[in-house]
C-alpha cells in the first residue's frame, strides 16, 4: 500500500506532503508546512489513517 502523506524538509521545518497531488497537506484552510519534525511526523499518520479509514467506510 502507498503511504497518502509523506512528510519533507522545508525551508524552516518540515512539510506534509500529500503524495498524490505534491502538494502540502491543508487543514482548516492552512497549509501543513514549517512544522517541527514530531509534529509534521505525527500529522501525516494521523491523516493517513483517516484516509485509509475513509476508504474503508466508502466500500461498504
């Protein structure tokens, strides 16, 4: 299975990247980049398994 979000080094921290378009990851309308390295590590598993769990529900 491929990873969703990924996370890169920016220019002041780190960014999660959403691997299907390239881009940040944004929540609330703010894009999910600077970030300290946890938090940015944190943020991507937390998104990939509310995606995943959203493809669950979706086949049913």
């Amino acid at each position: 299975m491929v990873t969703r979000y990924t996370i890169e080094p920016d220019r002041i921290g780190w960014s999660v990247i959403d691997t299907e378009s390239g881009q940040p990851a944004v929540v609330f309308d703010t894009p999910q980049t600077g970030l300290p390295l946890e938090d940015a590590d944190d943020l991507a598993n937390a998104l990939g398994h509310l995606h995943a769990k959203g493809l669950k529900s979706a086949k049913r």
